[in-house]
C-alpha cells in the first residue's frame, strides 16, 4: 500500500491499550497524520458523525465474538457518516454523502464497497445514525423478527431512552401492544410515556422494580428486549409468560465488569414458560435493510416514530463522550460531531 | 365425595412439609388406609411401577410452576403403571393395564380420563415409563421440536447415561449427528460410547469438561441439550457455534439449592452467536405422543434404541431411592417397583 500524501490532516483515536473496567482517555492515543489518498475502489471522505455506540467496549476486548477485535495502534472503529472528498471508485463522487465503518477520525480512506450512499435530501443528516441506521435497524429486526410480538401482548424493553430501546419501544405501540420501558431517572421516564407514547416508565435508579413491573404489566410479560443485562434481566424473567421471547441484544451494565458477567439466576423460567431467550446482531439482517429502512422513514414521515440524537461537539472528546454511554448520561442517541 | 370401603389397603407417601435441600424420609407421612372404591368415571388401579423423576423435587416447592406443586399432606404425585382391578368408567376393565399420574402408592382411584391404557404386549411394562412414556416424549420432542438437530450438526447431552439424556443421544445419533454425552463416573461413561452409540464422553466429576469438550467437539456445539444446569450449563455455552440451539430440559444441580440457582455466566454466547436457549415440557407435545410413541418403538424394535431401567424393589424405599436421582447413584431410568 503507498502512502501517497494529500492536503487533509486526519486528526485519529487509535486504541493504545485494551482497557480493564471503564474506558479512559489513556486507552487512546490521538493522532494528527496526513490523510491517505484513495487508491483504485476507493474514496476519501470527510467524517462528518460519529455514532457512539455500546458495542465499541466490545470491539475493544480481546477474544472470540462476532467481530474481530480492534487492534492496538489501529483507529478506533465506529459507524459514522460523512462527504466524499475525492473518489477513485465507479459510483462515487465528492459530494456524495456514505455511511459505513469509518472509524474515530476526521478523514477516512477505505475501500468504496464498504460504504452505503445516503439519500441526505430525505431526512437530517444525524437520522441515519440512529433510526435510519443501525439503531433503528437493530430495534427494528430485533423486535419484529426475534421477540415476534403480537397486538395485545405486553412488551417490556430496557434502556427505553436510548438509541435502540426508544425505537423498539415505539415499534412495539405501532404493532398494538402494551409497552413499558426501564429507564433511568425521572426526565427519561417522563420522555418516553409523554412524548414517545409508551404506556408505562420504570425509573429502575428510585423505583422497586420488581413490585412495578408488576404494576405496569398486569398480564405478564410476553416479549423482553433486552439491552442491559444483569438484576432487570432477572427480574424480568420472573414475571414472564407461558413462550414468552427475551431478545438479547446488548448488556451494558455488565460490559465494564472486571468481575465474571452476572449470569441470569431466572433463566429457569425459560423451562416453567417454554420462553426462549435469544441473541441479536443487526448485521444479519443486511440483506433486509433496505425493508427496514423504508418501513423506519414512512413511520418517521407519518409522525409516528421519534427519533433523538445526542449530539456532542468535538472528535477530541471522544473518550469521555463514550463515557456518557456507561454512566447513563446519554439522552437518546449519542453521536460526535467531528 | 363418599369414602367408601373395599377390601384394598393402600400404602401411600404423603408429603409432610416442603423440602428445604435434598429430601429427607421425614418430608413424607407413610400411611396405610383402606383403598377408596372408584365412583362414576372412575378406575381403581393396582400399581406396580412408579417412574421417579427429577421435576419431582420441583413439584414439592412452593410457587408458580408450569403445575400446581403437591399440597401438604397430599399423597406424592408421581407417573406410574398399573393393572386395573375395578371400574365404573367405560371403556376400563380389571386386567387393562394404564399409565398415569397414580401417585407414590400402592393403589389409585381416579378418573378414567386421567389414564392411558397400554398394550403391554408390546414391550416389558417398565419401558412404558422409559422409553415409550414421559423420558421418551421429552428426549423425542425436546431434541427433535426445539433442539431442531440436522445431520452433521455436533450435539452435547448432559446426563446423558439418565433416562431422558441416554434417549436424546441415541436419536441424535439416529439423525446423523456427531454425539458427546457428560455423565459422572467411568462407568456411565463407558456406557453411553460402548453400548449406545455415543460417538464420546465426557466424565464431568474427573475431566476437564471445558478442554475435553474442546477434544469431543472440534466443530463446536450446534445444539446443547441442559438436564444439569450450573457449570456444565456454563462451559458448553462457551463452545456453541453461531445459530446454536440450547434445550433446557432440567436443572438437576440446582433443584436441591439452598441458595439462589447459579445463572449462566456466559448467557452473552447467546448475543454473540445468535442462539437461542429454550425450555421445554414435554405436556405440550402430548397431541403428539403417539408420533413419538410410534418412532421409539420403531427404533427399540429395530435395535437402534436402547433403554435401561434401574428397577428399585419396595414401595417402602421410596424417599431413599429418590435420593438416588440427585446423587448420581442411578445408572438407566429410576423406576421403583411397588
């Protein structure tokens, strides 16, 4: 690979060390470096939004998963959106607008293929982040093809103010069901009732969980979309119904654990219930985006769907905006505006 | 409801008060009465093979469970076989032969329409509690509807010398699969590969299981059939392949607990791979139990399936015997002979 030089500075976090517990700004190293210019199938673009996402804590662990871990010295990885600068691929053109696996950098030079065009006429630029993007089609397959609920069931899913459970909670009341989300403290459980439409909030920071879902799930719970893992897991399991669906498709309050995971001391409901409990990765569903993305954006045009973004200001916080998503801060969808 | 007299003494178990840990002979009331003669609908039985089963401890605990638990001072529910000695229910004549829930006793009286009558010409009478009854619909339904096994596919069974776990290798077998079954002692292990067909196994009390599961699985584990739970749960989710399917049939290391049951630690394989764990009863395969009935019978006829029974003498043994179930004493299906 030559390392042609351009005028763009590329201002990069590259991952310094694999962190223990909660990220710190040491576990990276910031780097200003001249960006490098495309080869054949491949385009320059400027990064414009980063997508701050839960998954990063994992990429940064060494170990099997469903994505190779990323490596030390290299940027950071994470979705984002930004404007073509210069193209050496067919299709593409400065100006246009792509999404894909930019990473934390003001300039990335990648391979063409592995980028998405974005219509950036339909809908405001950070919205393909979140409910065009990889929020919304997590909670969009995640619901409707894993937790299958049907009109009249109670849905209950976890992390309701954030990027995924907001959609998945709004997805759920267009399909006709009961929805209580947990959220923490009381401005988000205020948003997602008086402004998302939910039926219910659990303040799970000041309230009994337990004693509300009951409450608030009279008839039980029949699909659990979980996003945090840990004691509303388990307390979820209590209380559900005879083949109810648990989705699992994240655990942040275990993901800084230096301890081993608190595994599910109520998964034996799963036998009592014949539920199921089961794993989630929007990428399998690429084939199907185009289905998602289109049923998101008539749902956001009709008025029915609301989407949030977070946004901060400045890639050079970057290490201490990820900690908004551990500590909580966050309120809906946490996007770096480079 | 009359208590009229007849000429039968039946000796019962009753349950005295609910088990804290293992059961103990004092958990029960042994009583001896004169039997109750059958009334309209009903059937008088003479048992002789009582089926004891690890959801029995599940049965004697307080709370909400996929059935009422047994009341105290009830007599002990349990599956059993026997010969018909009077009826008032059409369709029931003395010498028909029935499986039903008759009880931890020597005679039952109850509705017709609660029992199934055999035809114990087919096979030995014990099989009807083995093979042909409940541990063979659980192994059938439990592997084939949810476990869902394809040829080629690697599948794990814990308890795999018991009397649901022995079945649901043999069948995997039938279906094409590569085998490793866990059992306890050098014995069983020999069993399951030597007599049964399993293609290894694995002795939990004195290997490694996570390193020999390593060994006996070299393409990971497709479908993992739990009987056990805790550890073993624990260390095959560590090693399941993208789409694994996890059967929860049991817990047998966490029915004696006194403390809260261990959850599965690495429940995260579950997101990681996009798997699934799933509990399963076999009543709700019951429309299907002549399906089942009819393939079992068909492989034992053909010599492909084999079936143990561990035949214990004395109604009277009955709490001791039990015990056998959880300290591993039992090699094939416990079955007490009355």
């Amino acid at each position: 690979m030559t390392d042609k030089m351009t005028d763009h500075q590329n201002r990069q976090f590259r991952l310094a060390h694999r962190p223990v517990g909660p990220v710190r700004r040491e576990d990276f190293t910031f780097r200003v470096d001249p960006a490098r210019a495309p080869e054949a199938g491949e385009i320059m673009v400027a990064v414009e939004y980063i997508s701050l996402d839960p998954a990063m804590r994992g990429w940064m662990n060494e170990g099997r998963s469903y994505i190779k871990p990323v490596g030390i010295g290299e940027v950071m990885r994470a979705g984002a959106l930004g404007t073509v600068v210069e193209s050496r691929a067919a299709g593409f053109s400065p100006g246009d607008v792509v999404t894909g696996a930019l990473g934390v950098q003001s300039v990335a030079t990648l391979a063409a293929k592995d980028c998405v065009k974005v219509d950036a006429g339909l809908a405001p630029k950070p919205l393909f982040l979140s409910a065009l993007g990889m929020p919304g089609m997590t909670a969009y397959f995640g619901l409707l093809a894993v937790g299958e609920p049907k009109p009249g069931e109670t849905v209950v899913v976890s992390a309701a103010a954030g990027a995924v459970g907001a959609l998945v909670g709004q997805i759920a009341k267009i399909k006709g069901c009961h929805v209580v989300g947990l959220a923490g403290g009381a401005a988000k459980c205020r948003y997602i009732v008086d402004e998302l439409g939910f039926d219910a909030a659990i303040d799970y920071k000041s309230e009994p969980v337990p004693a509300r879902l009951r409450e608030t799930c009279p008839k039980g719970i029949d699909v659990y979309f979980d996003n945090v893992g840990g004691q509303i897991l388990d307390d979820c399991l209590a209380q559900i119904n005879l083949r109810a669906r648990i989705v699992i498709c994240g655990a942040i309050s275990q993901y800084n654990n230096t301890t081993p995971v608190k595994g599910p001391s109520n998964y034996l409901a799963l036998l009592v219930n014949r539920a199921r409990m089961q794993g989630m990765i929007v990428f399998d569903y690429a084939e199907r985006y185009a289905e998602g993305a289109q049923a998101m954006a008539g749902w956001l045009a009709a008025g029915r769907l609301k989407s949030r973004e977070d946004i901060v200001d400045g890639l050079e916080t970057f290490p201490d905006t990820l900690q908004k998503l551990f500590t909580g801060e966050n309120f809906g969808k946490l996007i770096l505006k480079v």
